[in-house]
C-alpha cells in the first residue's frame, strides 16, 4: 500500500493528477478536502481504504509538516505502507493565472475568495523535509508536464519517477538539489498497481528542486 501525499498550493495542479490517478489506477482512492469537507472526514476515508488494502491519494495542500504528519502518522498505523510525497513546484503567478479561470471548485466559489486563500496558505508554506518520516519525494514542476490534462502513460511515468527517486533518510538540513531517477527504458511500472484499462506571497518561495533532501 501507499500514502500519495500531494503537497502546493492551491490551483497547483494536484486535484487534476489525483483525479487522474484514481481513474486510471483505482487502486488509489482520492481522498479530497475539498470533496470531503474537513480533515477528520479526510482521515476517515484514509483509514478505511487503507484497512480495505487500498492505496491513497491525499489531495490537499499539505503546505507544512504539521499538515503532512497527519497522513504520515496514519500509514505508520499500517505496517509496509510506503508513504510518498508529491510537491506540485507550480510558480505562484501560474496559480493565480490558473485561479482566475477557475469555474467550478466546490467550496471556492469567487476568484478574489481564492486569492485570499493562495495568499493565506502561501504565507505559510514550507516544503517537505526528509525528518517528517516520508519515504520518497518528487517535485513536479509545469515544465515537467506542460499539458493540462493527464494520460494513463503521464499518471504511470510520474508514479515511476516517484518509485526510483533516492530514498529519504531522516535529515534536519535545508532541501538540496538532486537528480531523479529515471525510469529504464522498456520497464513496466509497478506490478501490484491494478490498471482498469488493463486494460503578497508571504513566507512562499517558489523552491525550484526537483526533490527535497535525500541521503546517497
């Protein structure tokens, strides 16, 4: 089993991956705040998938480490899960872009209410550090999948990429740069997963990594 925890602001573009994941891996259930309506329901819907042998995709902001420890205390709870984390590495001004062609959120009903929110959530973001107690880190940035739409082959690459990144080890220093793995060309993304085919900024920074800190 995994913990998918997707980490950046809002109208970063991790609502549009975890839909897709789900669709084309339903393995994985979205467990969405916006969908859900508050955490506790959230962490409901964690456990209960995770007790049904189901992986999960949590689609918040997770903008701090007190966010993320929810879902990481939650999959320590399950033996063998592997706890991921996705930051969606999303310039603040695409975000806004972004928000101001937004039509149908399902509690963000205006643009200037979801400025404030950016805002809010962007004064006090800080990205994932390998002492939280997750096992692998990506950094997703719009370069690195221009398209505004997702391919069961763009869900499995990015679940690859994911897969081959360098371990965490627990470290209390600042993020670093390093490389991603890439996948070996011909090799088929893990076999476990089931395919239905088988068918004012604040403190935010605009962190340009590809990964968090990792030990060799």
């Amino acid at each position: 089993k995994i913990v998918l925890i997707l980490v950046d602001l809002i109208g970063s573009g991790k609502s549009t991956f975890a839909q897709a994941l789900q669709e084309y891996f339903p393995n994985f259930r979205r467990c969405s705040q916006d969908n859900l309506g508050n955490r506790r329901e959230v962490e409901q819907l964690v456990q209960d998938s995770l007790r049904q042998g189901l992986s999960v995709c949590v689609d918040r902001t997770n903008f701090n480490e007190v966010q993320r420890k929810y879902w990481i205390q939650i999959a320590q709870e399950f033996p063998g899960t592997l706890i991921w984390v996705i930051v969606f590495d999303t310039p603040y001004e695409v975000c806004v872009s972004r928000l101001r062609e937004r039509k149908s959120h399902p509690t963000i009903k205006t643009p200037e209410q979801a400025f404030d929110v950016l805002a809010r959530f962007a004064s006090d973001f800080v990205p994932p550090m390998s002492h939280e107690g997750y096992h692998r880190c990506l950094y997703l940035s719009p370069p690195d999948h221009p398209s505004p739409t997702y391919s069961e082959s763009d869900i499995s690459t990015i679940l690859q990429k994911v897969c081959n990144s360098v371990p965490a080890i627990p470290s209390v220093s600042a993020p670093s740069r390093t490389i991603i793995s890439k996948t070996p060309r011909g090799s088929r993304p893990f076999p476990a997963f089931s395919n239905r085919n088988s068918r004012g900024r604040g403190g935010y920074r605009h962190y340009n990594y590809q990964q968090t800190h990792f030990g060799s």
